[in-house]
C-alpha cells in the first residue's frame, strides 16, 4: 500500500475518532441541560447529537472496511463502503427529523416556558466552540483524502453550528419575549434542514453505488491529455467511475497499425502516467486497437 495511501486512511480513522468522542461529549451536555431548561429548541440539539454518535459509529465502521486493501474477494477494493455508510446515514439523519418536526408541531398546542436560561446558551456556546474545531479537521481531513464519508459527517456537523446559534436565539426570544412558539418553529425548521443534509448525502451515496460517471470536466481532461499524444488518432469508450477514494478510469485508444506491440505498451504507459498525475491515485486502463478506418466516437 502506498505511503500517501497509509497516511490518508489513518486520517480518516482521527476524524471518526473525534467525530464520536465529541458526540458523546455534547450528549452528555445537552441532556442535562434540556431536563433542566425544558427548551424545545435544546431538545432538537439533543436529539441531533444522539443522531450525530449514531451515524459517526456507522462512519467508523464504514471507514475501517473502506480503508482495508484489496483482496481476493474484492479485486477493486472496499471503497463502496463508504457509501454504504453514507447511505445509513442519511436514513438515521431522516428518521431523527421526522420525530423532531413531529415533536415540534406538537409543542406548538402545548407549549412549555423555559427555565434556566443562563445554563442553555452557556452548554450552547461549548457545543458550538467543540463543533468548530471538529469541522475545521474534518475541512482537512476532506482537503486529503476526498473522503465521502467524512463529508457526509462534516456536513451535519456544520448545521449543527448553525442549529446552536439558532438554539441561543430561540431560547432568548422565548424566555424574554415569551414567544414560546419560537422554540417551536426552531424545530421545525431544523428538521427540514436536515432532511436537506439527507438529499445531498443520499445523492452522492447513490451515484457512487451505481457507478455514476465522474463530471464533465474530469472526462473532457481525460480526452485532451489522451488526444495530446502525437500518435494517438482518436479516443473512445471512456468510462469511469469512483469507489471510496479511488477513481477508475478505462477507455480505448486508436494508434497506426503499423506500430509494434512495445510501441503500442509504451504509449498507454505514458498517458496512464499523465493521467495519474492529473487524477492522483486513479486506477487507468486503456486498451490500443490499430487505426483501420475511420469511426464515430463511443
């Protein structure tokens, strides 16, 4: 396994690591704070948290079978299970909103007051500080491995930074103004977000299980460094596809018949370095068949 390989995967098991240490943390924290200020708005924090550890164990696990090397049951690796994890995810996050706006539609016929106001935005304000430093690592920890995991992690994380600060805004405005309907619409409004966070992480899951194309600029890069090559008459039947980290990447080339079989392996030698260089870490295939007449692209 490559040196760049090793050092990337032992990232990704730091940030499940702090993911869950800190969902644990906040847990603790918010309940107590909840049982004692009674916000609605608390509640929904809480129970975002408790989602939070739950979807950061599956992204442990996730990661620790997506980091494993090939084998001889899975010649192309373990990468996919990344998205299966993010899959999970989102279907927790999913099932977490849905009793939170349900809960939340409900405080509005029943409204509680909240107490001990002070104690909420101070619980508040670490939650939000720890939050900040575990997006800030997982921000890196993407930067170097491109992780989908870890991005579906960071991406309910970051809500939640901005779920906190809407926490101390609502618990103001209801203890105050006794706007108690405030805590309420908070809740709702959060859930809705989540289940935004759920579209976009369900999206990529999906596409990586089924082999979705990578975008059109990555294969339109692919053609201009194959076409740059002075002996290569026409590219075609390029696919490609991403598993966990890796990228895979195969397509046919047209070269002149007249060229020797070395000939031939030397070129595709070169643009599968070219490539790499390009898309760091992919995996390139490209199969030579003698120009013999002219045909449409693949």
């Amino acid at each position: 396994m490559k040196k760049k390989t090793v050092q990337n995967n032992a990232l990704m098991r730091k940030a499940t690591f702090a993911s869950i240490f800190t969902a644990i943390a906040l847990i603790v924290l918010k309940f107590m704070t909840f049982v004692l200020t009674g916000s609605m708005a608390m509640l929904s924090t809480l129970l975002d948290s408790i989602q939070d550890s739950m979807t950061s164990f599956i992204n442990f696990i996730a990661v620790k079978h997506a980091t494993e090397p090939a084998d001889k049951e899975h010649r192309f690796g373990h990468g996919k299970a990344q998205a299966l994890g993010g899959a999970a995810q989102g279907i927790i996050i999913a099932i977490a909103s849905f009793l939170l706006i349900c809960e939340s539609i409900s405080r509005l016929f029943e409204p509680k007051f909240i107490t001990d106001i002070g104690l909420g935005i101070a619980i508040t304000g670490i939650a939000i500080v720890a939050t900040f430093f575990l997006v800030r690592f997982q921000k890196y920890v993407i930067k170097k491995t491109n992780s989908l995991s870890i991005k579906a992690d960071m991406l309910h994380y970051e809500g939640d930074i901005l779920m906190n600060v809407g926490v101390i805004v609502s618990m103001v405005l209801s203890y105050y103004l006794k706007w108690t309907f405030i805590d309420s619409l908070f809740g709702i409004a959060v859930g809705l977000y989540l289940l935004h966070v759920v579209y976009t992480i369900l999206k990529e899951s999906v596409g990586m299980l089924m082999d979705t194309e990578m975008p059109g600029f990555v294969r339109d890069e692919i053609k201009k460094i194959a076409l740059s090559h002075k002996d290569v008459h026409e590219i075609y039947d390029l696919k490609t596809r991403k598993s966990g980290e890796d990228i895979f990447i195969q397509f046919c080339i047209r070269l002149d018949q007249e060229l020797t079989l070395k000939k031939a392996h030397d070129i595709t030698d070169e643009l599968e370095c070219q490539i790499r260089k390009v898309i760091p870490d992919s995996a390139v295939i490209i199969h030579p068949e003698p120009l013999l007449k002219k045909e449409n692209n693949i």
